[in-house]
C-alpha cells in the first residue's frame, strides 16, 4: 500500500511539473528553478539524530554536545548546497533508440554533459522502477547512459517523461527534475516462433526472366568463404567495414510476401509471420518484396531493405490519434512514421534489426 502511494504522489509531482515546465526541447540544459530537492530516508534519520543531540544538549548545558550538533548541522547543510549543484548546468540530451522487436528490452540513449570546470558524481536516469547510473561525468566530458524499459506491442514505444537524479554527496539529499522530450522507440512485430518456411517457388517472384550478376540488388556483411570479387571495395575504403555485393538472379533467390498469404490468421499473427519470413529470408541471402493493404516495398536486399520490411511491419494500420505512453507503465503506442521520428532512428535502423534479430535466433 505504501509503494502505492509513493507512486500516487510521484505521478501526480511529475505531471505538476510538466504543467510548470512544459515540454522540452531535444536537448535542455537543467536550470535552478526546475531541480527539487528533498532529504533521503538517510537523511531524515541524519536530522532527527542531529535534533535528539540539540535537545540533549540543552538539556544537560553540554558544550561539547552544542560543538557536535552544530558541526553536523553545517555538514547537513554543505550537502544540500552540492547535491543541488551536482545538477545545476547539465545539458541532457536524446541520442536516439535503436529498433527491438516485441518483447526485448527498448535502450534509450540518453547523454549526461557537463560543460562547468566541476566533475558531477554520481547522475542516475529513472523511469519508474526502471534506472540507469549512477555515473561520474568529467569536467567537458559526456557520457551517455542506456535506459531500458520492456515492450509489449509494436509500434512507438513513447517516453513522454523519465528523471535526472543525484544523491551526491553523502546521501542525505535526493535531488531530482523531470525531462519531458519526445524519446521514442520503434518496435517491430514479434517474429513467429516457430514460424512458417519461406514460400517456395510458387510464393517467389513468377514469371519474370532471369537476371544475371548484372543486376545489383545490395550489400550485406562478408563472410568467411564469400568471393572475394564480390567484396564492394569502394565501401570498404570509405567506411573500413567488407561489405559483399548482393545480385538477383531469378526466382529462386526471391520472395514475394504478401498480405493475403495468411488469409487464416488475425492481423497480429499475420504480422509475426511475415516478420519471420522477412529475417529468414534476409539470413538466407534472399531477395523480397513485401505488400500489405495500402503499402508496397519492391525486391530488395540487405540490412536497409531489411529494416524498411520490418518498419512497415510495426507501423502497418497506425492510429494517427494514438496517445504516448503511461511512463510508469513503459507501454508502446502504434503512430506514424513521421519524418523527425524516422531521423532520430534511421542511424540505428540497420545494426539495430540485425542485432535484434541475432537474439532471436
């Protein structure tokens, strides 16, 4: 009951604050009049100890007693004075969240700058009882923290509010503000487990001619044992990572998906197949061409064609209308693409529907 009403108390704080504040911009620095303060359970044990001397002290006209009490109280006060100041000036900023399927972990990359000449010690990040830190940020330094919140569903997985903490130093204060940004994640379908094998030839692409290793349809990570003339040398110069050259050679080598494949399942399982199918099929060098109602994604191959399917996939019949989160409950709401969101994901887009999809596998 009493966690419960913690929670009460601490939602409806952060939502005054969030009338107070308003929304914040992509990166805000924290000033004086938004950071709050208050003793730790520590430190009101600190105080009461520190009252029971006082008394004992006038009671007995102790000096020694006086000396020891007033030299605690000024102890008591110096910490306040720095845990405010360990906040005071840092500049938060979203980084973005690279994309995880339903049911993985969302990393929201948040970094913590210190531009004064003072290190700051020990800055959490919380979102319910969600947590990351505590970690020291050197003077000029940033250092970005991972917040990891579970996913349910797909869609956008929104943080409409998370906090910035600090106990520094002693624990006998908790000072603390709310950042209200639009952080989110992007959540594919959960893959079917097991799911369905590829269509095969009858599912491919029919009656189109073969094509040779003119026709480029590519790149993805080399391998051990791949030719080395298919090595994109001109990719390797540039970002010192051997991608291979991928080509389309007819309809062995590519894979149709459409909507109305699975006309016996729901429209989430549909989803969770077609999700499958789109990892397979990219794990077995395969060409695809993903439609869905009201959607179309041509033949294509590799990492961004990959995470274009599986994009289409989470966002497939979004609700414009649809709300952000309950930060408390870390859900997921489906919306639209929209182009400031897709920036702030592309980056991670690519690593990020292999590195989920090796997890799955």
């Amino acid at each position: 009951m009493q966690l419960g009403v913690a929670r009460s108390v601490e939602r409806w704080a952060a939502t005054w604050a969030r009338r107070r504040q308003g929304a914040d911009a992509h990166a805000v620095e924290l000033e004086r009049r938004r950071i709050y303060i208050l003793p730790t359970r520590f430190g009101l044990v600190f105080g009461l100890m520190v009252l029971a001397m006082l008394l004992a002290s006038l009671n007995y006209n102790a000096s020694l007693g006086f000396t020891l009490t007033f030299l605690l109280t000024g102890v008591g006060l110096v910490a306040m004075h720095h845990c405010h100041n360990n906040l005071l000036g840092a500049t938060i900023k979203f980084l973005g969240a690279a994309p995880v399927f339903a049911g993985q972990r969302a990393e929201f990359r948040i970094a913590v700058g210190n531009d004064s000449l003072a290190p700051r010690l020990e800055i959490e990040l919380g979102l319910g009882t969600h947590s990351a830190g505590p970690v020291d940020v050197s003077p000029g330094a940033t250092e970005v923290l991972r917040l990891g919140v579970p996913t349910e569903r797909r869609g956008w997985t929104r943080l409409e509010r998370f906090r910035v903490e600090t106990r520094y130093p002693a624990r006998l204060f908790r000072a603390w503000t709310w950042i209200h940004m639009d952080t989110r994640c992007l959540v594919y379908p959960r893959p079917a487990d097991p799911g369905r094998p590829l269509p095969d030839d009858s599912g491919g692409v029919r009656g189109q001619p073969r094509r040779g290793d003119d026709d480029f349809a590519g790149l993805r990570s080399a391998a051990a044992g791949d030719p080395l003339h298919r090595i994109a040398w001109k990719a390797y110069a540039r970002n010192d990572v051997l991608l291979l050259k991928e080509f389309a050679s007819g309809s062995e080598h590519a894979c149709r998906l459409d909507w109305d494949m699975l006309p016996e399942l729901d429209v989430e399982a549909r989803l969770s197949q077609l999700a499958r199918w789109c990892l397979d099929a990219d794990a077995a060098g395969r060409s695809v061409a993903l439609r869905l109602p009201g959607k179309e994604l041509p033949l294509g191959l590799g990492p961004t064609h990959l995470a274009a399917c599986l994009e289409a996939l989470a966002l497939f019949d979004a609700d414009p209308n649809a709300s952000g989160a309950d930060p408390n409950a870390s859900g997921n709401a489906r919306g639209p693409s929209t182009h400031e969101a897709a920036a702030r994901t592309t980056p991670f887009a690519r690593g990020g529907a292999r590195r989920s999809a090796e997890k799955l596998r």
